[in-house]
C-alpha cells in the first residue's frame, strides 16, 4: 500500500475513534441517570467536555489550556456536573469568538473538603451592571437567538443541590471565570475499594 493510501487509512482512524468517543459522550450526557451522587472525578468530566467541544475550539481557533490539580473525588452525579462544565465552556467560547487573543484556562483543585472547578477567559468579560443578574432564570447578554438564559441559573440549580457555590468574578486575563465549588466524597469509588 502506497504512502498517502496508509496517510488516508490512519486518518480515517483516528477520526472515527474521535467519533465514537463523541457518541459515547453523548449518550451518557443524554441517558436518564438516578440523581444519586456518587463520587466523581472532575478530570473524567472534563475530558468528557473537551471530547464533545474540540472540533469547535479548533474551527474558532481557541487555544484551551487545562490546569488540572484536583486529587480528590467529588461527590456529584456525573452528568450534572457534565452539564455545568459544558455550559460554562460554551460560554466562555462565545465570549472570545471577537477578540484577537482567544484563550480559556480551565482549571481544578482541591481546598479543605471541597473541590473546586474554574473556566476563565480573555473575553470582554461581564459588565458589573449585569454581574448580579448572571444566575437569574431567562438572563442573558447574548444577541436574540444565541441564549436562552437558562444555562446559568441550570448550573445554579444542580450545584446548590449538591451543597456547592457557584458564582463569578473578573479572571486574570481580563475576561470572565465562572466558578464552582462542592463537596468532596467521603466514599470510596468501588473501583479503588475493590483493588
């Protein structure tokens, strides 16, 4: 087989191991889970995340930075957290789709008995007269059509379930970081129980 037949067949590879990664996401963010937490680890969700939005930051040519530090399991349903994380990222997307410098941090890590998750970009950020409205049901900054502004006070919702903060706050790269913190799990996952 010639040079640029075995180029096409590994590409056709590696997109379709993309692919089924993809569906295998979604098909866990679609199915209908008991709403009993559990522990989770953030790195899992994350990558689950990143896996669903890639083609995306590549096509807008946003340059994703993960800093992740968090050791510890968070006691949390895994597609709730899916969900907060997704739409978080997708916002974050939205906001430096106009600006030169197209960068989102998106970092996790541990303090005390809580495990935290942040998502900062070098967007415009929030204007500080909507900054207190940001969680309100059917708020949004975005043009009609784009948002329905239920993402935010969604995520409000499920974070507060499980005894979590969730808020905001101007990130260093000047744009927005959206945060939230919750509980760590004082289970052991039954894979390391049964090792």
């Amino acid at each position: 087989m010639d040079e640029r037949s075995r180029g096409d067949l590994a590409l056709i590879h590696q997109e379709s191991a993309r692919a089924s990664a993809i569906i295998r996401n979604l098909s866990r963010f679609g199915r209908q889970q008991g709403s009993t937490p559990a522990p989770v680890d953030l790195s899992d969700v994350v990558s689950s995340v990143i896996e669903l939005r890639q083609r995306r930051l590549v096509e807008q040519q946003i340059v994703l930075h993960r800093d992740e530090r968090a050791t510890r399991p968070a006691h949390a349903v895994f597609t709730e957290l899916q969900q907060v994380v997704l739409n978080f990222l997708i916002n974050a997307e939205q906001s430096v789709r106009d600006v030169a410098d197209r960068r989102i941090v998106l970092r996790t890590y541990d303090e005390g008995e809580r495990v935290h998750l942040e998502v900062e970009d070098s967007g415009p950020g929030v204007s500080p007269e909507n900054e207190t409205k940001l969680f309100q049901p059917f708020f949004t900054t975005k043009p009609v059509g784009e948002g329905t502004g239920l993402g935010l006070s969604v995520s409000y919702g499920i974070v507060h379930s499980l005894g979590g903060e969730i808020g905001y706050r101007r990130g260093q790269l000047g744009g927005a970081l959206f945060f939230f913190s919750i509980p760590i799990s004082q289970r052991v996952p039954a894979e390391v129980a049964s090792s």
